[in-house]
C-alpha cells in the first residue's frame, strides 16, 4: 500500500484518486478551491441552474467503465443520464437548417439529403465511413495506451484515408480539416458542419490535421448525453465515489512544489510551508512547469483557446420539441478563423454560438421559465466587453427568435473566470490529441523524467475533454498500479 498526493480535484485526478483507492492505496486530494470537479461547473441563481463547463457528454462508456471498476453502484444508479435527440440542429450562414439524429448514420444521411439537398447525406456519409479508420486506427494509441516513447510514429503518420484529388495536374489528398471540406465533402455547410466540430475545442480547421475527423465520428457513432440536473451531477457522482472509495479531501490546500528526494517525487509542500510526503505523485499537466507539450516546452498562452459562455435566465417556457443542442455558424467564415488565429487574435464579431436549451425541470424555477447557455470560441487571456457579450446573444437570436426580449438577466464567463478556477493560464481550454501535424496535437506522456511523478488531466495524454480526462486517470492509475511495463486496457 503506498501512500498518494493528488494534486487538483479535477475530473482526471478524481479518477484516478477513486481507481488508486480501490486498488489498495492511501489516497490525498489536494485542492486549492474549496470545491471539486475542476472545469465541471455550475451556476445557481433565483431559482435557475446552468453548467458553467461542459453541457454534454460524448463516450459515457468511459465513465460507466470507472463507476464498474470502482465499485458495486453502476453510473445509471448514481445520475440519470439521457440521450440527446436529435444530436444538434445546425443553422448555417444561407439560413439553411438541418436536425442531426443522435447515433444514427443512416438517419443522418437522410437528414442531411432533405435539408440541403443530394447527395449532401451521401458525401457526408462516406466521410464518416473513411473517418471511423482513422478512429480504428488511433483509438488505442491515442486514447486506450500510454503514449508511446516512438511518439513521431503518430505525428508523422495521417491516419484518414483522404481521397485522391487531382489539383493543378497533380493527385493530392487533403492534409487538413478544411482540405477535407473542400476536396471532398463540397459544400460549404457540410463544411461548417466538419470545422465545428475542430473548433468547439478551439482548433484551426485550416491547420488541423485530417486526422480529426475522429472528432465527429465519435459524436455520430458513440452518441450524445446529458446528465440529468446537469453536467455537475456528474462530478459529485464521482466525487462520491471517491470518498466511498476512503480518498481524503484536503481543500483550500494550494501546492506550490513537488518534493524531491535522490530522483524522485516523496511528496508535496503546501502553501503555508507544510510538507506532505507521498510515495507518487499525480500533478495536472503544466503544474510547476511540467511541459504541456510533447515537445517538452511550456505552450506559451498566446494562441491557445478559451471560452466565452453566457447564462441566461429567460422568462417563458422551452417550446416543446426544441433541441437541447444548437450550433448558430458563423456568417464569416474567414473573418472569424483570423480572429481566432490570424496574428493577432481577438475575439471574433460574428462567432459561431453554440445555444444549449436542456428540457430540465431541475435548471428552473418553474415551467414558466428557460436556462439557456450561449458558448463560443475566444483566445485565451481575452478581455471581454459588453459588446461582444451583445454580438454573442445576437448571433443565439438566429437560432431563438425574440431571445433578447425574454432575458431576465444574464451571467457571463470569461478566460479570466476559467483560469480562476483551473488555474490554467488565460483561462486555456486544452484539445483532445489527434495524431499527425508533426505531433503539435499530441500532449505530454502522463509519466515524466521525475520518478514517481505523474501527470493528469487535459494539459497531458490523452488530452482536453471530459471522456479524455477520465482517459487520463485510467492511464495514471495503471502505470502506477502495474508500472512501466503497462499497456493500456484490454
């Protein structure tokens, strides 16, 4: 039985803190808030609930699997997790709309071909069939395995099987996600519909490599969830798994150094000078300088993404049959990925919002009364102002006609709110990894050149997202419990 110092209660160190516990071991989570679950928020005001991080969850297996191993209860018995359907109604800059069915290709296909004509469905179609090989292809490396010490065998390889495209007299296949769109899927929605995908993580569709397609083909083939009460549910949940598990809680403790001891991690100092010795130690990537990058240098802020969201309380009740999920595209393409990742990075004018609309009894006072969440793509460290916050409600108007004559009030979270809360810099929201781009989308391994010190959560392999964190605590908990020489699930 060794002794363990977590450090963060973020989704990743939670579960890694419950697999470790359950494997015989003395587990402490230290956190310097007074609350667990990391990005996995909430807000609560006047009767009106809303998630403050993510507002879904894709790949719940990932979950079920740690509530499975860790003890007898299921995930369905501890939150009420629910089916998205349809999966996402998309409004595009011709006004053109479409509703995606949840987990259903053929339905999609279908959807697609009535709304924007054929052979949208089929073009869309056979992308997802070329996209679920580089999932095949990928899905232990990146996902299921620790990451390989031969890392440049997956940033050199491009696992999507682009189709051969003759350009100026030569055959070419589409390197980037926006190469994809062009060549293959031809249509400048189908397009959209492809680099929203990249960009809800903040990723430049024109520099993203092709690989990504596993982006959407993870939402069509896995499906998308809420959890009922919210995505918070689910961090209490695990939460409340941990302590069932006997890991200790240590919160409003900062750690501000690893102790280290003839080459390895013995335990934490805390804020006030206390020492706490540990026989490992689980850090969250970036913590004291650890590299966030593969390469071993800290990202720097400037480039990276974060989120604008805005809470707002709306008098009237949800209309029936409205999607809980919409995505209002941006009316400027262009303008908005130079925004976002032109050299000088602002926040863009036209943004493409994401409007989140749960048929939640729990999110509101009354039936008389909707909690809808608007999201968008900003750069890390960017101040918001009131008119962007208005060119956001704006945009989410597109998608709910008369929105801004409903609002009771509004609530708005900035870079600054998620850096005050994570501790990234600038408020950063960290990518899944996606094979090939030189390895520029793979994250640090989750050992590191420090004995007995792992790493944890978005900012180290497997990367960003909330399936991934739960990713990343499998893969910490099982090199520490089976060391070097493990290899990932089976």
């Amino acid at each position: 039985m060794a002794g363990i110092a977590v450090i963060g209660a973020g989704m990743g160190a939670l579960t890694a803190a419950a697999r470790l516990a359950v494997a015989g071991h003395r587990v402490t989570v230290y956190e310097r808030t007074r609350t667990y679950g990391g990005a996995v928020g909430g807000f609560e005001r006047d009767g009106f609930g809303f998630d403050t991080g993510p507002g879904l969850l894709p790949l719940p297996a990932v979950y079920r699997d740690l509530f499975v191993k860790t003890g007898k209860e299921p995930l369905e018995a501890c939150v009420e997790l629910v089916q998205v359907d349809p999966s996402a109604r998309h409004v595009f800059a011709d006004g053109t709309e479409v509703a995606l069915p949840n987990a259903s290709r053929a339905g999609v296909v279908t959807a697609l071909d009535e709304a924007l004509g054929t052979p949208a469905g089929q073009r869309w179609g056979d992308f997802l069939v070329r996209a679920r090989e580089a999932w095949d292809r990928t899905r232990r490396p990146l996902l299921e395995e620790p990451l390989w010490d031969d890392w440049s065998v997956l940033a050199a390889r491009e696992p999507y099987p682009a189709v051969p495209h003759k350009r100026l007299l030569r055959t070419r296949r589409a390197a980037t996600l926006a190469e994809v769109g062009v060549w293959e899927l031809r249509d400048p929605r189908l397009t959209a519909l492809l680099e929203g995908h990249a960009l809800a993580y903040g990723l430049d569709p024109r520099t993203t490599p092709a690989s990504a397609a596993v982006l959407p083909y993870m939402e069509h083939a896995f499906g998308t969830w809420y959890v009922r009460g919210g995505m918070r549910e689910l961090a209490r949940a695990v939460h409340e798994r941990c302590l069932a598990r006997r890991v200790e809680f240590v919160f409003g403790a900062e750690v501000t150094r690893i102790l280290e001891k003839d080459g390895r991690a013995v335990g934490v100092e805390l804020a006030d000078g206390e020492a706490r010795e540990a026989d490992f130690v689980v850090a969250p990537g970036g913590f004291g300088g650890l590299p966030v990058r593969v390469d071993g240098e800290v990202a720097p802020q400037q480039g990276l993404p974060s989120r604008l969201t805005v809470l707002l309380a709306l008098r009237g009740a949800r209309p029936e049959g409205t999607a809980h999920r919409t995505v209002v595209h941006s009316v400027d393409r262009d303008g908005e990925l130079e925004s976002l990742f032109g050299v000088a990075p602002s926040v863009p004018g036209r943004p493409t919002v994401t409007v989140l609309r749960p048929d939640d009894p729990a999110l509101v006072p009354d039936g008389g009364h909707e909690a809808v969440t608007l999201g968008a793509v900003v750069p890390a460290g960017a101040e918001i102002h009131d008119e962007e916050v208005d060119a956001l409600v704006a945009a989410a108007e597109r998608a709910v006609p008369g929105l801004r004559d409903r609002v009771l009030w509004r609530e708005v979270r900035t870079p600054a709110d998620i850096a005050r809360e994570t501790g990234a810099a600038g408020g950063a929201v960290p990518a899944p990894a996606l094979a090939a781009a030189g390895g520029r989308l793979l994250h640090p391994a989750n050992s590191t050149g420090l004995q007995g010190l792992f790493t944890v959560g978005g900012w180290s392999h497997p990367g960003g997202g909330l399936p991934h964190a739960g990713m990343s605590g499998a893969l910490v908990s099982g090199l520490i419990v089976e060391g070097p020489q493990f290899r990932g699930s089976q």
